[in-house]
C-alpha cells in the first residue's frame, strides 16, 4: 500500500526532502508544512500537498518527517505527539537525541538521521540511527525512504554528532574550496566560467574516482605528484597553512557545537 508521508518543517532540507520523497513510487503524496507556504519553490510535484498544520498532518501521515530547526523542536513534538502512536518518525534534527524524541512521542517508532543539501539533487548521504522500538521491516522502510535523498548508511547514534559536523556541514566546507579554487582561476588569468566548471568537475571527478576504484586517498595524492612539480609546490603551500589543520579543527568545532545544542535542549526540556 503507498504511504502518506509528512514532512514537517519545509525549509531548505525539508523542502528537497518532500520533493525526493514525492518521486518515490510506494508513496500516495507527501503533506508538507510551513509556516508560510507561499515561500516554497514552484512548481511543486503533484504528489505534494501544502498545509499550515502539523497536527492535521501527523494525524494523517503513516510516516512523519521531521525537518524543523532544533529550537523549534520542543513546540513541534509537544503538538504532534498524539497523532504518533505506532507511526515511524524519522527527525532529521541536528543533535536531538533519539532518547529525548521518545519522550515527547512515547508510542512513536523514532529514527535519528542526519542528511545534507545534496538532497536537492539526491546525491546526499544519509546517516540514521533506530530507536528502540524500531524493528527490521521499519528499518527497511526507512532506508526506502532515505535512498531517495541518495546513498544511506546506517550508524550508532554516538556518531551522529560527529556525521552532522562531517557530512551535514559538509557542503558548506566544500563550497568555501570552490569558491577559492575559482578565485584562484582568476588570479591566475582564467575566466570565472572556466574556473568554476574547472573547480566543480575536478571534485566530482576526484570522489567518483576514489569511490568507483580501489586507490587509496594518499595513492592519488602520489600519482599527480612529480619531483620538483607543480602539484608539490602548490601541496607545499597548503601544509604551510596548516590546511588539514585547520579542516580537521573545523570539524571537530562543529561537533562541538552540535552536542551544544543538545545539551541546551536537555536543559530546556
């Protein structure tokens, strides 16, 4: 039987998300809310309903998404926790914990997932964690659900702090690379253009390289490295800067302040 889904919180995730979800064949039509409906993207899939009420749409929903920002959480899960009971609920909050999410919705199947803005074009990778009362056929349906953001994995929920700084912020990190790869282009003399489609293919084309063949990270490094080449001269100057450093610091920074907001959240439960 096709499900109804509800996604509730369309902003930028929530958005791509109903949108992945809504192409899926074993699904009737996903219900997607937000506060003001005429912000999202036109056109819309005809398999997406818009409304302004997360009661009515848990109510109605097989499965519940939640994509509302962590300091909305509170509200949210006090309102729907009644139209839960039996219903998988996949949160794709940053940092609200699978314990936390079965205390407002005691009756609920509760899934923890962190994805990323390459849901938009369903190349994300999806990290989750079951709770407690979710069994393999739920599991099985949820890696259903999240394939149509791309691939999934599953994780212990330890780890799921560390995913959203890694791969949930991780967009952010590589378009800060991009975006100096292109300025570099035109320091250099090349168009921004040609910098830009230079920048983004040689990424796609480096990930799908170490994705589809068995050579190693550091393997590749050494195959575009030459004596007194132009490839060590530019390495040179990166660990001058300390760049893994400073990328290594940077996650780690972010898990930090995803356990922050978890730890607010506790306090303010």
């Amino acid at each position: 039987m096709a499900l109804i889904v509800a996604v509730l919180g369309v902003g930028k995730i929530g958005e791509a998300a109903a949108r992945a979800i809504a192409r899926s064949n074993g699904v009737a039509h996903v219900i997607a809310t937000k506060r003001n409906t005429s912000s999202i993207r036109k056109p819309l899939p005809s398999k997406i309903q818009l409304s302004t009420d997360n009661r009515e749409a848990a109510r109605k929903a097989d499965v519940i998404v939640i994509a509302v920002k962590a300091r909305d959480a509170r509200e949210l899960l006090e309102n729907i926790s009644k139209f839960t009971d039996g219903k998988l609920v996949v949160s794709l909050m940053a940092a609200i914990s699978i314990a936390k999410l079965e205390r407002y919705l005691p009756k609920a199947k509760v899934v923890r997932a962190m994805t990323n803005m390459a849901v938009v074009v369903r190349e994300a990778i999806t990290a989750y964690s079951p709770g407690r009362r979710v069994s393999q056929s739920d599991k099985e349906e949820v890696r259903r659900l999240l394939g149509n953001f791309g691939e999934v994995v599953e994780l212990p929920e330890s780890q799921l702090d560390a995913v959203t700084a890694l791969s949930g912020s991780g967009p952010a990190y590589i378009a800060i690379l991009i975006d100096a790869l292109v300025l570099a282009g035109l320091k250099v003399g090349l168009p921004r253009e040609t910098a830009f489609k230079l920048a983004t293919q040689t990424i796609v084309g480096t990930a799908k390289l170490l994705q589809e063949t068995d050579m190693e990270i550091s393997e590749l490094r050494d195959a575009v490295t030459t004596p007194a080449g132009t490839t060590i001269a530019a390495i040179y100057q990166l660990e001058k800067g300390s760049f893994r450093t400073s990328v290594i610091d940077a996650v780690e920074a972010a898990t930090k302040a995803a356990e922050g907001v978890a730890k607010k959240f506790e306090s303010e439960s």
